[in-house]
C-alpha cells in the first residue's frame, strides 16, 4: 500500500488518510439525498415532473460517486472526491429538463456527451492546455475563491447566513425573542464546533476536522434535548434497499442508451431548429461549467495539499481530470447529471489527506451509504457546516502570491476571488478573472503576453455568457 500510494513520500499514514477520506465523506454525504429529492420532487409537492423516483436517484449518486471517487484514487492518486455537482444539477433538472422541455433521457445524452468530449480532450492533451492557458494572477486566487465559496456554503449550511430581500444575504436571529432555540441551536453547535476545530488544529491535534464534525453531531443530538419536539420531527427518509435498486434498475440504469435518442417528443412540440440549438446552448453550458468547476477544485485542493510539481501544476493532472471525465460517462450512464470534482475534497486534505487513499477510503464509506441510507442522514448539516468554514480559512492564504500593488494582475485575482462566492459558481470567477486580464492586457500594451488558447477560452466563456446563462 505504501508502496503503491507513496505514503511516506507525502507524509502520511494509513491512518491518518482514513481520517481524511471520512472526513470528506461527511462534508460531502448531503448530496445523495439532496440530489434524490432535487430530481424527485423538485418543487417540494410531490408533483415529479422529471419521471424518476427518490429511490433510483439515491442509487444512481453513490454508484457514481462510489466509481468516480475511487477511480480518481486509484488513476491519479490524488484525494479527490467525486459526486453529481450542485448547480450543474439544478441546470439539468430546472433548466433542461422543465425549462427547455428535454426528457430525463434525452438530457442524460448531452451528459454522457460531455463525459466523452472530455475523455477525448484529456487523452490528446487538451484539457492541461487550457489549463495552461489561465494566467498567474486567476491561478494564484483560484483557491481563495474556492475557500470563500466553500465557507458562504458552511454558513448557509449552518442557517447563519440566510436569504434577504433587500441585500440578497444576512445574518440570521440569534434573538432568543424572536427566534425559538430550536432554529438557534443549530448555529451555536456550528460555531462551537468550528472553533473547537481551529483549537485542536492550533494544538496539532491528529484529526481535529473529523473529531470535530463527530463531536458536532453528538453535541446536536444531545441540545436536541432541550428542544421540544426535536427527536419526534427529525426527518430521516428511510428506503429500502431491495425497492431502491429495482426502481434503479427500472427507471435510470442505461436509460441514456435505451430512450435518450429518441427526441421525437421534443422535435413535435418545438421543431427541429430548436432541438439543434437547445442541444448547443445546453452542452455549451454543460462543458464550460464542469470543465472550469473541475480544474479549480483540482488545482486548489493540490495547492492545499503541496501537490503541485515543478511548473506549479497539479500531480498527475491528466490522470486526475481522466478520471472526472469517466466519472460524468459512468453517472449519466446510472442516470444522474454531470459528475464533477467536489470542493468539499478539501475538507480532507485539511485533516491530512495526501494521496489516493483518502478516496479509496471515501468511495468504500459512499458504498456503505448506498445501503444504509439512513445512517448517512444522521450527520447533520450544522457540523458538516463547521468543518467547510475551516477549510475557507486554510485556503484564503493563497493570495498572498498576487501582487495587489499591482492593478494589472490585482484586478483579474480579486473577480476571480469574489465573484466565485458571490455567483455561487467557480467557473463563473475564472471567466471574469481571466476576461478582465485580457481586456487589461490589452489596453496596457502587454497584447503579446496573452496566450493563443487565452484567447480561444475567453470566447468560450463569452459564447456561454451570452447564449446560455
């Protein structure tokens, strides 16, 4: 194992990337039922208008994230963590499917598409090019974006920060006159769960991310004590196995093959024109978004974790995004939407996660989860919650290598850097970082430091802004 893995070569153990690898897993376990539901019932009324059941998209995410993650350890070696992504999610069910009006099936083609399109750009090279094509400045904020992304997701996770209609975020009641203690509760156990994770972390405790997020959970469950009701209301949705798989079996498994050519139904509602450019826009949309998404989370987790080589790029790069590409084939072939690298990843290269161990570990827990449905809801969002706040303090540190005296290189890092949590999305900050060091490069005379592919890359962000967003 050592020798395989190259334990001691990163400086670490057996032990400690078990840790890391359910350390991941808990951050990241909330989407097999979040992405179940979403497809189910996305509306919250039970009106399921994409066609498929709880229980077969249950299956479907962790079979994915199960192959994907442990693909991604095993290819690459690298602690990666790979599951169906948020927002690319929603743009499937809401968009795609309800919105543009494509069967579940038909929208499972354009994913598997992708999942081919991207195998194809890995194994020619491609894929690192574009790669290369980002100048310093985004690179070097590409993890503190990502870190502020995943901290504003913490803090929503945890209910402190919530929605406003007057300044689009807040900070939620802690008022004990106009707030219950059951919707208090939950932040405390956060924040006292965040700052015992930053306590033990200080003290060089071995696992501090993971002790922490257990001892979030105990202390939840045990102030549900002095909530009225908590133990009664606690929503656990409890599916059977058996019933799961055959509604797999049934409803997902290869319905990318057997239905998803058929766009007869589609052709005679709105034409064949507009089967053309809804199947563009929408792959469009699909490839950027997955592929910026991918290589953000995965330079950024390498960066954290002092995996990056020489020339700053991630170990085994190639092998890692492989292994991202087969992962989206393999998920729309279950029948779930584009699988993608996890940020959450860097919650277990926070406890020590340093080789492909970590994710052969996380898989096999995704593999368990896939059984026991209802042990992995146990874990509850408010200590998750903490653990994802510490990893945007971790990883805020590299932007210290941008030069902010400097407005041609301080401008593209600080889009790249804000725009990221503010859209909630990671390609979206390195399209403006990168579209705005091209406009000021040229404006400032340094035309001939812009890379060709730059160039190509930032019409491929302008054609997905203006077509498809």
């Amino acid at each position: 194992m050592d020798k395989f893995f190259k334990l001691k070569e990163r400086g670490t153990t057996v032990k400690t990337e078990f840790i890391a690898g359910m350390t991941t897993f808990f951050a990241m376990v909330y989407i097999l039922m979040v992405n179940a539901n979403m497809f189910a019932d996305p509306f919250g009324d039970g009106s399921n208008p994409v066609g498929v059941s709880y229980g077969a998209i249950y299956i479907a995410t962790a079979i994915s994230a199960v192959v994907g993650t442990i693909v991604a350890g095993l290819l690459a070696n690298l602690p990666l963590a790979m599951a169906s992504g948020m927002g690319l999610n929603a743009f499937f069910v809401y968009t795609v499917c309800i919105g543009f009006g494509l069967s579940y099936a038909n929208a499972l083609v354009l994913i598997f598409g992708e999942g081919l399109v991207f195998i194809l750009l890995t194994v020619t090279g491609l894929r690192k090019k574009i790669f290369e094509s980002l100048p310093d400045t985004v690179l070097g904020a590409i993890p503190a974006g990502i870190g502020l992304f995943i901290a504003l997701l913490g803090l929503q996770n945890a209910g402190i920060v919530v929605n406003s209609p007057s300044t689009c975020v807040d900070l939620a009641s802690f008022n004990l006159l106009k707030q219950s203690w059951g919707d208090i509760m939950p932040m405390v156990v956060t924040l006292c769960t965040f700052l015992a994770i930053v306590i033990m972390s200080h003290k060089k405790f071995k696992g501090a991310v993971l002790v922490g997020i257990i001892g979030g959970m105990g202390l939840y469950y045990l102030l549900g004590l002095t909530v009225d009701g908590f133990y009664e209301n606690l929503n656990i949705n409890i599916i059977s196995p058996i019933q799961a798989f055959g509604e797999f079996k049934e409803q997902s498994l290869f319905k990318v093959f057997t239905d998803g050519l058929d766009f007869s139904a589609f052709i005679e509602e709105h034409g064949r024109a507009n089967l053309v450019l809804t199947i563009i826009t929408t792959a469009l949309a699909f490839c950027m978004v997955d592929m910026f998404d991918t290589l953000g989370t995965l330079y950024a987790a390498c960066e954290r974790a002092d995996l990056l080589d020489e020339k700053g790029e991630p170990l085994n790069m190639n092998k890692g995004m492989l292994s991202d590409a087969i992962a989206t084939s393999i998920g729309a072939a279950c029948g779930t939407s584009t699988v993608t690298t996890f940020s959450e990843v860097n919650a277990g290269v926070a406890a020590g996660g340093r080789t492909g161990l970590t994710s052969v570990f996380c898989g096999v827990f995704f593999f368990i989860a896939m059984f026991l449905s209802p042990i992995a809801q146990l874990v509850p969002g408010c200590a998750t919650a903490a653990a994802l706040i510490y990893v945007g303090v971790l990883m805020i540190g590299s932007v210290k290598n941008i030069d902010w005296a400097d407005l041609k290189t301080a401008v593209p890092g600080f889009l790249t850097l804000a725009v990221m949590p503010f859209t909630y999305n990671i390609s979206y900050g390195i399209a403006f970082g990168l579209l705005s060091y091209i406009v000021i490069s040229v404006f400032c005379g340094d035309f001939k430091k812009i890379k060709a592919s730059s160039w190509i890359i930032a019409l491929l962000f302008v054609l997905t802004l203006l077509l498809t967003h």
